[in-house]
C-alpha cells in the first residue's frame, strides 16, 4: 500500500511580494486613521448658523438684471 502525502497550500505569507504589500496597507491605515483623529475629531459649527441658514433660505431673490434692449458692438 503507497502512502500518499496531501500536500497543504502553501501560506500566502510565505510570498514576500504579500508581506510587503500588508506591511504597507497597514502603515496607510495608521496614518489614515491618525489623520482623521487628529483633523477631523469634531464638525465644526458656524456661531448662528441655523439663523444665517434661514436668513439665506428665506430671503428674496435678488431681481435679475434687465436685458438690454440694443446690442452693444463689439
């Protein structure tokens, strides 16, 4: 009776191109993560925004240039 050997698939860590590239993934990563901390810890909200807010909404269009009735040459 021959014994046959099951040959387990080789760890994709093994590959050095791979270690690589998830040594670099996990720097971007941490830098990404850091900068997000760092920067963009809290919204930043306008003093009297919601009255600047309404104040834009709900004002009156500015009326719209009258066309000229004569062409200008040029």
């Amino acid at each position: 009776m021959a014994v046959v050997k099951q040959h387990r698939p080789a760890s994709p860590w093994r590959i050095p191109l791979v270690r690589e590239l998830a040594v670099i993934l996990l720097i971007k990563l941490t830098l990404l993560l850091a900068i997000k901390a760092i920067w963009f810890n809290a919204p930043t909200v306008p003093l009297e925004g919601t009255a600047q807010v309404t104040a834009h909404l709900l004002a009156t269009p500015p009326a719209p240039p009258l066309p000229a009735l004569e062409e200008t040459p040029r």
